[in-house]
C-alpha cells in the first residue's frame, strides 16, 4: 500500500535523509547553509524560549521558593525550609486526596480507554451512518466542561432531578448522586469518562485504519477465532497508540481540575477533592500559600520523573 | 504517515476494502449484523448526548414567568439584556483569538526547527517541551499570580492571554513539528539549490503546504483557551472582565433554580467550539500532543 512508503519516506525525512540523496548540494554551499540553517533556527527558536522561560521555567523556581518560605499571595516571607513539606505530608486530608486521585486516574483512564475501544471496534464496522455517529460521539469532548458539568448538575443534583427521579420511579430509592461520600466519587469518575472516552475513541480509530486488513483474511483462513483476532493482532497492532493515550489521559486525569472542581467543588465532606483542588483550595481559599504550593511541587516532581521516562519510552518503541 | 492521519482521521482506505471483502463472504448474515449494530450504536449515542441535548432543549423552553409557548428564543434574549453576557461573549473571542494567533506564530517556527534540526539541543528542547505540558497548571499559578499582581495583570485579559499562549504553545510546538514532518525536506532543498535562504524556504515551501497541520494546531489552541477554567478562575475579580466560563459559573451560582437562563447561556459558550467543530472537523486533532506523539 501507498502508506508504506509514505512511512519510510517519513521516517527517512525524520532522519534528515533527503529521498534525492542529500548529496546532490556541493560540499562548499552545504556547509555554508548549514552556518546559516544554525543561524536561522537560533532565531526561528528564540521566541518559543522566551516564552517558556518565563511561563513555565520562572514559575517552577519561585515555586521552589514559595514551597520553602511561609510567605502568602503578596511577599515571599521568611525561609521555613522543609516545613510545608513536612506539615503537607503528615496530614490526613493530603494523603486522602492523594487515595482520590489515584482512584479518578485509574478509572477515568482505564474507563475511557475501555469505553474508547468498543465504540472504535463497533464504528469500524460497515453501519449506515457511521461518520455522523463518530463525530457526534465526540461532542462530549468538544463541549466545554463549565457546559457540561451544568447539564450533569441538572441531571443528578438534587433528589428531584430527572436521574434521581427515574431510578425513584423504578423502584430503586433516591440516590443522592452528589450528596453521598461514594457515590459522589463514583458520579465524578462516571463524568470523568464521559468527557474523555471521545479521546480515546479518536487515538484507537487513527490507530486502526492503519492496519492492513488482509492480516485478517489471513488469520481467518488459518482458522483463527474472532477472540483469537482481537487479541493476537488487533491489541499488538494498536499497542503503541494505547500505551500513548494511556499516558496522556493519566497526565490529563492527575491534573484535572475543572470536572471535579465545577460538579461536586470537591465535596460532599472532602470526598472528591483531588490533589489539584486540594493545592487550589490551600492557597485561594485557605490562604495557606507555602504548603500549597508545596503540594502542587511534589505532584510536579512526581511527574517531571514520571514524564521523563515515559518520553524515552516512547521514543524507544518510536525507533524500533 | 500517523501525522497525516491525524489531521485526516477519516481516512483508511483500509476500511472500504475489509467492508468489501466481508460482504462477499457473508453477505446475509453480514446485512442482519448491520442493522444491529445501527440500533445499537444509535442508542449508546443517545445515551451519550443526553447532557447536551438537555443543555440545548432548556435553553429554549419558555422560562417559569413566560408567557410563551412551544420553544422560544426568549432566554437568549434575556440572558443578553440582563447579564453581562455580550462584555463576556467579546472577552472571550478577545483572549481566544488573541491566544490561536499568537501561539501559532510562536509554535509554528519553533515546531520547524523541531522537525528539522538535528543537534541535541534541540531533542533536549523537544524533551523539555513534553515535560512541562505534564506538569500541572495549578503550580505555575501561583508564582504567575504574584508575578503579574505586581504588573498590573491580575484581573486583566493580557494576563490571561499570556498564561494561554504559554500553556498551548508546548503541545502546540509539538502538533507543528508532527505535521512538518511529513512534508519531504527534498522540497526545500529544492529551493535552496535556486538560492533561497533557510528562513525563505521555511515561509514559502514549507508554511505555504502547511494548512492542515497550522489548522488543527489553531483548533487545538482555541478549544484550551475557550475552555480554561483553572487559570480564569484565579486570574479574573471582576464581573465585567470574566470570560464565559466564569460568566455561566457565576450566573449559574447565583440563579440555579433559574435553569432555562442558566442552559441559555451554556448555549451561548457551547456554540462556538462546536461551530469550529463542525466546519472544520476534517482537521481536528483530538489527539492534540496525542496525535503527534503518535506521529513522531
């Protein structure tokens, strides 16, 4: 097929391999071109630079600073050294939100993931319609959380909203959705994958076009099951993309913020307070600027480590 | 070739040609499977799209003083007269815009040298961006907060476009770079045999075939600044300089029993992503860094 080549041609372009053979441009303008391609990307790289320096480099240190001094939002104050560390990691309502967001990543990545793959397989299929449904399945996505934590407040809040009233009405009591300790945590989980599953869907679909289909008429003339298919070619097929979404959606999941801040503002009783809302709370709303920047540092540890791995990870299998 | 996909996703050719095969070999039982497969299909997208269909149906039911019957633009209309709703519609077109414009401009030249430079300063760059895209926003928050307080951009839209094109432009980068890629660099070689110099082969070849890839990374930039809720949230003070999430937070806290204005103005803020959605969904790029991870 035509994309085989436009692979090789790719990765040979990635590999700075013109197709031409580089060797056509004489020695002497080569290198002159190449003083000025140095030049030219120090000057086409510059303002990108700039920018993360001081909106993402120049904050990282001041957080330092802040996350070892008991200032607040106006001054930095005096130098407390490890102390907000110390009073963040001794305290219970930092290791129960650590318990949530532990939990909210697994589920919102592995729920979305799961609920990705079967709605990629079923629309892979020959169904009438199927573009209309892949893009109306991604509106949950599209649509922006402060829209639809709104809509999914009206739906289950109250006991008198239509989610809490149906189950009512067939007999199963009146769950109060977003009242109850654990079924505030599951409800915001639940939102979680319903925003995010269309990411998946997306990642998996991209990854599955790209398989060559005769690998099934193959498998399936040797005997093979339909079970047998899914696992043995089309999971190692779409591997490499899973194992990407699954980093970018436990990235996405740790970091979120606005799904469980808008529905449940981290409530009922600190139950769905996650790491990030819990830092937001500490500095905002408690005014307690040291040990909540000290607690949005170690997820930015934790992360920086984890990150940095997976990225060699991924460019290791992007090799291969 | 991933990179292609991923502003295509619709393609593959792969699909018509295993539809094709199958239907020879089982065609009746293959046309019964189909059908199933629709209902099924057509109630899980039911199901799924039930918040928004709600947010869309409120906003157009006659509210609880209304005199109107059937459905109504009345709650738009009173959104608009009674709120702030059209300072906060404009604020929030401001800092979007602002926002695609700017870091496309930065993300697209940065993303070039990505693509093509081969020292290791520029895979540490590369590295570097795919860090500080992970990190959480909340931590640079605060110092930026303290930061802009004493520049007078607290409470201010440049303050906030600022923080936006900083927080897009590293993914952004990335998307660039990905769709770089697969433009073949025997293209500019090309024009520098004829004496064009890297700077003018990277504007005139490379930019000039690069409208899908500048696309899906303006979409990309717009959904996350349209969006934000974090950093306008901490930013922003004043009633007349809220951007639409804060603008439906705040009405929202204020009249939740009022909800057929409440959905109007939800309406109003979902409009214009699914508006970009729908004309331009051949180059959206959900992936965003996905999809260019997976391209690279």
């Amino acid at each position: 097929m035509s994309s085989t080549t436009t692979q090789s041609g790719l990765s040979r372009a990635r590999r700075g391999v013109a197709p031409g053979g580089s060797g056509a441009v004489p020695g002497k303008r080569k290198s002159k071109l190449s003083a000025q391609a140095t030049r030219t990307f120090f000057w086409l790289l510059l303002p990108s630079v700039v920018l993360l320096v001081l909106i993402h480099g120049y904050p990282l240190i001041y957080a330092a600073v802040q996350a070892t001094h008991d200032g607040d939002l106006l001054q930095t104050g005096n130098f407390v050294g490890g102390q907000n560390f110390a009073t963040v990691l001794t305290s219970p309502a930092f290791w129960k939100a650590a318990q949530f967001t532990l939990w909210f990543t697994i589920v919102g990545v592995f729920g979305s993931w799961l609920v990705g793959l079967g709605l990629a397989l079923l629309l892979r299929t020959r169904i009438p319609g199927r573009n209309t449904f892949k893009v109306l399945l991604l509106l949950p996505w599209v649509v922006p959380i402060v829209v639809s934590s709104t809509a999914w407040n009206w739906l289950v809040a109250t006991p008198d909203s239509l989610i809490p009233s149906l189950f009512r009405n067939l007999g199963m009591g009146t769950p109060l959705f977003l009242a109850d300790p654990t079924l505030a945590s599951v409800t915001v989980m639940v939102f979680k994958v319903w925003v995010s599953f269309p990411f998946m869907m997306m990642m998996i679909s991209a990854a599955l076009a790209s398989v060559d289909t005769t690998v099934y008429e193959a498998a399936s003339m040797d005997g093979a099951s339909r079970w047998q298919q899914f696992t043995q070619i089309t999971l190692p097929l779409i591997a490499r993309s899973t194992y990407i979404s699954w980093i970018l959606m436990t990235i996405f999941c740790v970091n979120d913020f606005p799904t469980i801040y808008l529905l449940t503002g981290g409530g009922p009783v600190n139950a769905t307070t996650s790491l990030v809302v819990l830092a937001y709370r500490t500095v905002f709303q408690d005014f307690a600027t040291g040990p909540g920047v000290a607690i949005a540092f170690l997820m930015t540890m934790t992360l920086v480590v984890i990150s940095v791995i997976l990225y060699r990870q991924i460019r290791k299998s992007s090799v291969e | 070739m991933s990179a292609v996909l991923h502003a295509h996703p619709e393609s593959g050719p792969a699909l018509g040609i295993d539809a094709g095969k199958r239907r020879r070999v089982l065609s009746e039982a293959g046309q019964r499977g189909r059908w199933w497969r629709f209902a099924a299909i057509l109630i899980i997208t039911g199901i799924v799209l039930v918040p928004i269909m709600v947010t869309v149906l409120l906003a157009f039911t006659p509210g609880p003083n209304s005199t109107a019957t059937g459905l109504t633009f009345e709650n738009l209309g009173n959104v608009f007269s009674k709120t702030l709703a059209a300072t906060w519609l404009k604020n929030s077109l401001v800092t979007t815009l602002s926002t695609v414009v700017v870091s496309v401009a930065v993300a697209a030249p940065a993303g070039y040298v990505l693509s093509r430079g081969r020292s290791k300063a520029v895979s540490g760059y590369s590295l570097l961006l795919f860090v500080m895209q992970s990190l959480p926003i909340i931590t640079s928050v605060v110092p930026l907060f303290i930061l802009f307080a004493g520049m007078g951009l607290v409470d201010n839209l440049l303050g906030l476009t600022i923080i936006y094109v900083g927080s897009t432009m590293t993914v952004a980068t990335w998307m660039m770079a990905a769709y770089f890629d697969s433009i073949p660099i025997s293209l500019e070689e090309a024009s520098w045999i004829d004496g064009c110099s890297v700077f003018g082969s990277f504007t005139k070849v490379v930019l000039r075939n690069s409208l899908p890839g500048v696309l899906s990374t303006a979409i990309f930039a717009f959904l996350l600044a349209w969006n934000d809720y974090l950093v306008a949230i901490v930013f922003l003070r004043s009633n007349e300089i809220f951007t639409l999430p804060m603008g439906v937070q705040s009405f929202f806290q204020q009249n939740a029993t009022d909800w057929t204005s409440v959905m109007a103005l939800a309406v109003v803020m979902m409009l214009p992503p699914v508006i970009v959605f729908a004309t331009l969904n051949k180059y959206f790029s959900v992936g965003g860094i996905g999809g260019s991870l997976a391209g690279r």
